[in-house]
C-alpha cells in the first residue's frame, strides 16, 4: 500500500506545480501583451499629434496661397521622403493639412483614436455628425473598419430615425464585425511602418489554404513558358488619398509586354470582388504601368468549396487586344478553374493526412 501512497502523492505535487506554472505563465503574458496595447497606442498617438502639426505647420505656411502651396507640397514630399521614408507623398501631406482644418483644437484630439480613424472621420463633413461617430469611436473602442461600416451604413442616422426602444437592435449590429486587434496584426498596420520607416512584412495572409493556393498559382503561371515572371506577392499599392490595398499575386509577361494582377477570394465570390479587380487594373495602369507596357490584365479566383470561379477583368477599350492577342499567352478561365479546384484537393487531402498523422 505505501507505494501507492507514494505514487499519488507524486501525482498531487505534479499537478500543483503544473497550476503554478501556468498561473505564471498567464500572469506574464497578461503584462507583454498589455505593454504592447500601450506602446501601439502610443506610437498611434504620437503619429496623429506629429501629422496634426505638419498639418499646422503647412497651413500656416500656405493661407491663401495656392499656388505657393503646390510648390510646397512637392518639395517638402521630395526632401521628407529622402530623409525619412514612406509616407509623405503629396497626397498623404495634403491629407495632414486638412487634418489640421477639420480639427484645429489640438488638446481636443482623442488619444484612442488612430491616424485611420481620423482620416475616415475627415470625410464626414457635418460637425454633429462626426463629433458622435468620435464619441462612438472612443468610448466603444471601435477599431477603424468598425467605423467605416458604420459610416458607410448610416448609422448615425438609422440611429436618429430610430425609437429609443429599436436602437439597441441598431447599436449591437456593430458586434457582427470581429475583426483583429491582437498587437501582431495591428503593428503590421502600414501607416505605423511608414511613420516609423521600418520594413513591411508582406507575409500575412491569416488563412494555410490561402497561401498554399497562391503558392500553387506561383508555380502554375510560371510552369506554363509563356513569359511569366514573377513581380510580387502581396504587392501593395496605394491610391492618391492615401489608401493601401494588397494585391495577391503580380506577374509582368514579357511576351505580352504587360502586367498580370491575380486576386485571390476563398469565400463566395461577390459583386464587389469584380469591381474590385477592375479597380486594381485601373490604379496599377495609373500608378505602375509605364508608356511602353501594354494595358494590365487582372484576374479575379474564387476557391470556394461549393463553386470554383475564374474570370479576367477586361476593360472595354482593351477587349479587343485581349481576345487577338494576350489570350494566345494567358491560360484560359477554365484552364485555371481546374487548377484551383486540383490545388484545393491536394491541400485538403494533405491536411487530412497531417491531422492523421498527428493522432
């Protein structure tokens, strides 16, 4: 019997030093990911009151002058960016000046709120309309693509027309939303790269089997000796106003002397997908093509389970070209629909043999 005694006394002490560690552990990692809220909130902070007064600062400088004030723009934009990096296109230094129009009261900034928050909150012109959306904005913590739907779907206004009992119904709509705000994703957020010149991870698709199909698409497209070269992955380009968008795959064909831009959607493929692609053809034509190149083609992909799509984004002066020409290169819808609907089995029959092997 005493060896038994023995052995279950083990076990106790086993378990009480298991509880202790991962009290521990929990205690620790409680304090790392607090002091990264903190200094998230704080870079985010400092990076609004320094635009705040760049935008001041610009203001002051310009008044009436406008002419003078296109001057300034450009040669700030040139002598900022070789000194300090990203961000300080002529657009962005525009976007701080009438930062500073539409919020001249500098101790009433709310420090909750980011420099995304307050560019989205720029375009609402009413002063009572913004000022609840702030309100919402910093007494809810709601993140920036919170406050977009809401600005986009009315609901400062839904909420007016509402009866005071229906608009508990309207305010929870916002909890639909989840988007993520672990530190990890939000330091990758572009603006606080750019403010702090550091280097942008372009890795950071969230889901496996969005990343393998890429990888997969890579492999394809360059396999297939019609004179596709790889450009990026995740390209980001940015829009005038200062908005970024991640492009999935980016291919220039030197046969076809064009790009190729490939949007990637593992849910059900949406109207707003298509226009999407036909947006990204358009800035990349505006922002990277040069004069020599021919127009980008752009390709949208839906791997959905239920319904694999594959459709070129053709603009209406280029369907011509597209049909005598770049379809001679480029892979046909069909060509690609089998490819991600093989791609997708394979990823799913070897994850099915990874979770078997983990057993």
């Amino acid at each position: 019997m005493l060896p038994n005694r023995g052995k279950g006394k083990d076990v106790k002490l086993s378990v009480a030093v298991t509880g202790t560690e991962d009290h521990v552990y929990q205690s620790i990692r409680d304090t790392l990911a607090n002091a990264r809220a903190k200094a998230h909130a704080a870079i985010n902070f400092a990076m609004v009151e320094a635009y705040w007064d760049i935008g001041r600062q610009i203001e002051e400088a310009v008044g009436e002058r406008a002419e003078y004030g296109k001057g300034l723009l450009q040669y700030l934009s040139k002598h900022l960016t070789a000194e300090f990096g990203k961000g300080f296109t002529v657009a962005n230094l525009r976007n701080m000046r009438q930062f500073f129009n539409a919020f001249p009261i500098r101790y009433a900034l709310r420090s909750e709120l980011t420099w995304t928050h307050y560019r989205m909150l720029m375009r609402v012109e009413e002063p009572s309309r913004r000022d609840f959306y702030i309100r919402e904005c910093a007494d809810n913590g709601w993140t920036s693509r919170q406050l977009e739907r809401q600005i986009n779907s009315f609901f400062y206004e839904r909420l007016l027309a509402t009866q005071k009992s229906g608009q508990d119904e309207v305010r929870n709509e916002i909890q639909t939303l989840e988007p993520r705000t672990d530190p990890d994703y939000i330091l990758k957020d572009p603006y606080i790269l750019e403010f702090l010149d550091l280097k942008e991870n372009r890795d950071y698709k969230e889901s496996d089997i969005e990343q393998r199909l890429i990888d997969r698409l890579q492999d394809f497209l360059l396999e297939l000796g019609k004179g596709f070269a790889l450009v990026a992955r995740q390209k980001r380009i940015t829009t005038e106003g200062g908005e970024h968008y991640y492009i999935d795959l980016v291919f220039y064909n030197y046969v076809l002397k064009c790009f190729v831009v490939i949007d990637l959607k593992t849910g059900k493929l949406t109207y707003q997908d298509v226009g999407q692609i036909d947006f990204y053809v358009r800035l990349f034509d505006d922002k990277i093509k040069q004069s020599e190149d021919n127009p980008t083609i752009g390709i949208v992909l839906c791997a959905d389970k239920d319904e694999t799509i594959a459709k070129y984004s053709v603009l209406a002066d280029n369907e011509n070209l597209f049909a005598s020409r770049y379809m001679l290169y480029l892979p046909t819808e069909e060509e690609l629909k089998r490819e991600l609907e093989l791609g997708r089995e394979l990823i799913e029959r070897q994850r099915t043999l990874e979770i078997e092997s983990d057993k």
